[in-house]
C-alpha cells in the first residue's frame, strides 16, 4: 500500500501526487484521510464519484467552508452571517450567483477578448528585450491580476499586489505564519473598504459600482459583502490562472515534443492544448463539501456531517474517462476535465475569461518569445489547496517590444 499524505505541501511540489490517486482510485475511492487539528475527511479521486458530488448541492453542502478545516469554533467569524457565494447553498448561492453571472457569460467574457490580446502584447513587450524573466511572476502573474483590476475598475498595479496577498490565504500553515496570512487578509480589506466608500459616492461602470448599487432579495450590498465578493474575485481569478500558465509552461518544458507540435501549429492547436494543459495542471486541487444526510458513495457509507473532498486532479487522470491518462496529448478530444469543477451550481464562474485569457497570454508568448526555455529550478506553491509553481526562470532570443 502506498503511503497516503494529501496534507503535505510536499505532496504538491513539482507534481500532484499521482501515484498516491492511483492507489486511492483503484483500492479506496472513497478514503478516510485523518486531519491533524480536525475531524478526518473522505478523499474522492474517482471521475464519476468528483462528478456526483460536485452536481448534488442537497446531499453535499458547501456550507460552512470549502477548506478542509473548520474554522474554529471559539472564534467568531469577523464577517458575522455574511457569507461569501462559494459557501453558500441554493437557494441563497442561486440568487447571488445571479447578481453577477452576467459578467461572465461567453458573450460578456469574449467582448474583452481585444483588451486581453492588448495586455498581452503588453505583458510580453515588458520582458521581451531583457531575454528573460520569471515566466511565473512576469508572465503568468501579470495577465489575471490585469484583468480582474479591469473588471473592478482599480488601477492595474494594484491588481498585482493584491493577489499576491491571495497567494498567502492558500499557503498551508507548513508554508506560511498565520500573522501574515491574517495581515493578508487585512489588506484585502482595507483596500475593498476604499473601493466601497469611493464608488458608493461616484458609481462608474465597473463591477464594482454594479455589486456595491446591487441588491439581494431587495437587501443591499454592504461593506462586507462587497469585501467577501472582492475577495472571491481577486481570490478565484487570480493564482489559479497564472498557475495554469505556469505549470503549463512546465509541463510543456518536460514535455519538448508537445511544446514542438504547438509552436509548429499555435493556433491550430491551441484549444485542444488548454484542455489539456487544464487536464495536467488542475490548478484548483480539491474542493469541500460536508454531507447533509446519511449517504453512501461508490459504496462508502458516509454519515450526516462527514467532510466529503473533491480531488480535481485525480479525477483529471482517471483511466476509465482518460486513455493513456498520464501521457501529455495536446490534441486530446474529447477531454471533460474537471479543472473548473464537476459541472453543479458553483462550476466555475470565469471558465470563459481563464480560457480567453490564457489563449491571448499563451499565443502571446508562443508566438513572440523564441527559443523560450527554463533555467534553474522551479519554486512551487506550499499548499495543499492551489497547485502550481511561484517562480520559474526562463530564457529566450531578446526581441522588439510592438505594443
Ligand atoms: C485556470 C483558471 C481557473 C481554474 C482552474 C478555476 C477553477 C475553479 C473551481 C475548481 C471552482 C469551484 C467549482 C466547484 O466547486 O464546483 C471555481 C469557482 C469559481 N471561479 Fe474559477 N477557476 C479559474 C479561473 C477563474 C477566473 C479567471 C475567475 C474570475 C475572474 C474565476 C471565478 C470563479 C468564481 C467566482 C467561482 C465561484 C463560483 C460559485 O461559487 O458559484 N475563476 N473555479
């Protein structure tokens, strides 16, 4: 039997830990993983087992975390009843999920498709002369936080260092101090809060006017629910994007074949090859749900308040869905990955934005940055939640800026 750790960042550095999704999906779908500090949870690594769970928001609640632990009990929570969409249930997530999906449809996400092609173009002339850069932290890094400061009409540098606060409120404890993710968290509202008082007193057009003068049931966006949406935001768009950039860049680097046949055929190959690198990757590594009701799953019985964990990436390699699922094809087709979630009410709500900016940024770089390869060691994310790399060094023929 392998040794099963889906807790140490350790398991999450330089690769999911796919040996161990192995084991579990053949031996023990459904495995009770011991917590330290917290009540075990069952770890999910079968496809059609992720996807009954994702879909079933009655049976598997994501209420009252998606996080492996509770928050602690004796402390009460800063933001009282207000809860952020990605915990709430139907019906309160429906109404939410209302109030902003329009946003993000594909036709609202792909009417921003020239302004993504222009920050990409941007993006690649920043670094483009110096012949190299940290494909994480100037590339990668930069293309969501832009967009998500677009979308809430904040001035873009400011996009960069919030969601560097973010990547602290998906560090493990193993990684990170609890003051500093707790500073974090404190900057990220400070800063929300002057974006409220601001557009309370001069509405624009961004989306940050639009949930500040919207309204739930006839019941107003507050201070903190505008903070809890900014989080979420800033939060969701932010690291997951880049650490599919960066991880796919990786993957490509391990993969020289592939990385081959795409630059020979950018645009001819490059949906399939997001698919798929999404597939790989699986930015997102696992998410919670805590079960309403006595139940049973690929023949586990799982009691009435048990933590049931939806791990993306194993499903993404599983063998009965995937042929050859360990092997890199970036002319997959079909591929019905699971990065963006098993499909259910909180199925990603930027899976149109994340492919169009990743389609812009990768093009961007395919196209431009000639003979792009890595140098030195990657660094990597110390999480058990967010997969990817936080730095990684790359070289290329310095070239002309064109923006
Ligand atoms: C490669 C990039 C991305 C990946 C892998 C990803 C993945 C995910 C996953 C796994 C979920 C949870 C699904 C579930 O529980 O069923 C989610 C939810 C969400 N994502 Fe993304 N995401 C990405 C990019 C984005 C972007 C660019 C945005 C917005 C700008 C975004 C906004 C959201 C929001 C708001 C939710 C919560 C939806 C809800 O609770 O109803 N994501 N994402």
């Amino acid at each position: 039997m392998t040794d099963i750790d889906l807790l140490s960042i350790a398991s999450f550095a330089g690769s999911q830990p796919h040996e161990q999704f192995e084991w579990l999906r053949e031996h023990s779908p459904v495995h009770r993983h011991d917590l330290p500090g917290g009540e075990p949870f069952w770890a999910v690594t079968r496809y059609e087992d992720v996807k009954t769970v994702g879909r079933d928001a009655a049976t598997f609640s994501s209420s009252p975390t998606i996080m492996l632990h509770d928050s602690s009990s004796e402390e009460p929570s800063p933001f009282g009843d207000h809860v952020m969409m990605l915990m709430a249930d139907p019906p309160v997530h429906t109404r939410m999920r209302r109030l902003i999906s329009k946003h993000f449809t594909p036709r609202a996400s792909q009417a921003l498709a020239a302004r993504v092609d222009e920050l990409a173009t941007q993006i690649v002339d920043e670094v483009i002369e110096q012949g190299e850069c940290d494909l994480v932290e100037d590339l990668a890094g930069a293309m969501p936080s832009f967009v998500i400061a677009e979308l809430l009409g904040i001035p873009l540098e400011d996009g960069r260092i919030l969601y560097r606060h973010t990547e602290a409120l998906h560090s493990s404890d193993e990684a990170i101090a609890s003051e500093d993710r707790s500073a974090a968290t404190m900057q990220m509202f400070e800063y929300s809060q002057k974006v409220y008082a601001e557009r309370q007193a001069n509405p624009t057009d961004d989306l940050s006017s639009q949930l500040i003068h919207g309204e739930i049931d006839g019941e107003p966006i507050d201070s903190i629910d505008f903070f809890l949406w900014f989080l979420l935001l800033i939060d969701a768009g932010g690291d997951t994007t880049r650490n599919l950039v960066g991880g796919g860049f990786h993957a490509l680097f391990e993969n020289p074949g592939e990385l081959e046949r795409l630059r020979a055929d950018v645009d001819g190959l490059l949906p399939t090859a997001i698919e798929e690198l999404l597939r790989w990757v699986s930015p997102v590594i696992y998410m919670r749900r805590t079960a309403m009701a006595d139940t049973t799953l690929a023949g586990q019985s799982i009691a009435a308040g048990d933590k049931v964990v939806m791990y993306y990436g194993a499903a993404n390699r599983d063998p009965s869905v995937f042929a050859e699922p360990d092997r890199l094809d970036l002319s997959r087709s079909p591929n019905p990955h699971v990065a963006f979630g098993g499909g259910g009410p909180h199925y990603c709500l930027g899976a149109h934005l994340a492919r169009i900016e990743i389609h812009a940024l990768l093009r961007a770089m395919l196209t431009r940055l000639e003979d792009l390869s890595p140098v030195g060691t990657p660094e990597w994310m110390g999480s058990n939640f967010i997969y990817g790399p936080t730095s990684l060094d790359v070289v290329f023929r310095p070239g002309p800026r064109v923006g």
